[in-house]
C-alpha cells in the first residue's frame, strides 16, 4: 500500500516479493477489499466506496453507470448498504433494478437477483452479496463486529422451525417478551400450523403465547424447551410469562 500523506492512494491485491510482481495496483486495489476493511480500517474502506461511488457517477446528478456489469453492479449494491446514506443507496438500487433481474419464485419462496445472465441458477454469492448492501444500514457491518450484541446468546432462542415450508419473518426479543411471525413458503402452506422449540429459558414454567386476536394460550414444557404452535400466516405473536 502507498500513501498520500494520512490517505491510501495505491493497494495491491496481490504482491509476489520472489517475482517482484504487484497484482492489481491502483483504484481496483482499494475497492476490491473495501467490505472487509470497513470494520478494521475504516479509513481506507471510505477511500474504496469513495472511489467507487466517483467512478460511477454515484456522488453526481447524472446517471450511475457500471449497472450493467454484474460484478460491479453487486459491488455498488453491497457497499452502499455500508457506506451510503438512505438517499443514496435508494438511488442505486432505482437505477440497478433494470440490470440485476428481481424474480419471484412464488412455489419455491424464493427471491433472487438473475444479473440478466439467463442462467439456471441464480448466482449464489452475487445474491448474498447484494442482499448484505439491501439489509445493511449506514455503518451496521461494522458494528456486528466492533459492538456485537453477545448479549443475544443469553436470550430465549427459537429452535425446530419446519424451514423452508415456514421461514420466520420475525424472531425478536424485547426484554421480556419474544414476538414471532410465521411466513409461508407459498400459497399451499398459507394457513397450516406448525410447531417450534424455545429453549435458552431460565424457568420453563409460566410461559404463554398471545395471538394477534388476543387470545392466550399456555405453552407446554417439555424436556429443556417449551413449545409453540403457530399458524402460518405472518401475523405476530408474543410469548411470554403470564
């Protein structure tokens, strides 16, 4: 890495010191590793999503560019979920929505990003790439390491869910009481019940589950966990001590 005073200017990739060699010097340097360096160091990460964002018309008025290449369009998703504010990242993804191809698979209850590749299957990495910069907030990549919350290993944990006929859309401890939805795969399992595990509880006696509708029901205890009957319908319930 080269320096401009307090500031990064070059970054191999790669340097091979038997072959004297440098691999990728220049701009391609710094951006590539951005998402990595944006908990260690955050001073050469800004300088990477810098780059990138002036490269391709992010931080203009004019059209952002680079949309219709798949790798760079991945990069500008996922780093803006970093790095942009809310404006900004709203921008990319208006202008990226064309290139990077959102389908539904309504029977498999799958959403993916096809790049316009016309393949089979969608690209895995590209997805969870992209995905990352959709659900990221302004610097919330770094706080996963840099201020986790060790305290969630301590909370009440959902175990058994029936996934992927029922993924859970939400799964949130407030302190005392623990809200969850259901959400189906598709049509067929819209309305079904299923059954989860709560374990990680200091007392399995007491606990009681109230459905949207306010009815309450106790939860049976069974071994190290109390279990819960859902329906799957996406509508939260909260389970807690009665």
């Amino acid at each position: 890495m080269s320096w401009d005073g307090d500031t990064p200017v070059a970054l191999d990739l790669y340097y091979d010191p038997i072959a004297d060699e440098h691999v990728g010097r220049g701009p391609i340097g710094i951006i590539a590793p951005t998402w990595y360096f944006a908990p260690q160091r955050r001073d050469v990460a800004q300088v990477g999503w810098n780059t990138t964002a002036m490269l391709n018309g992010v931080l203009g008025d004019g059209p952002i560019t680079g949309l219709d290449d798949p790798a760079m369009a991945t990069m500008l998703l996922q780093f803006a979920g970093e790095f942009a504010d809310p404006a900004t990242k709203q921008r990319i993804w208006e202008a990226a929505e064309e290139h990077i191809e959102p389908t539904w698979n309504r029977d498999a209850g799958e959403f993916t990003l096809g790049f316009g590749l016309g393949e089979l299957h969608p690209r895995g990495q590209w997805n969870a790439r992209a995905m990352a910069g959709w659900v990221c907030t302004e610097g919330a990549w770094s706080s996963i390491f840099n201020a986790p919350n060790l305290a969630k290993f301590d909370e009440p944990t959902v175990e058994g869910v029936d996934f992927p006929r029922v993924a859970l859309s939400e799964a949130r401890w407030d302190g005392a009481s623990l809200h969850l939805a259901a959400h189906p795969q598709n049509a067929a399992n819209q309305g079904i019940s299923t059954t989860m595990r709560i374990t990680n509880l200091a007392s399995l006696d007491g606990w009681v589950m109230t459905r949207s509708n306010g009815e309450s029901i106790a939860l049976p205890a069974e071994g190290d966990h109390v279990v819960a009957e859902l329906v799957v319908d996406n509508r939260s319930v909260v389970v807690h001590r009665g």
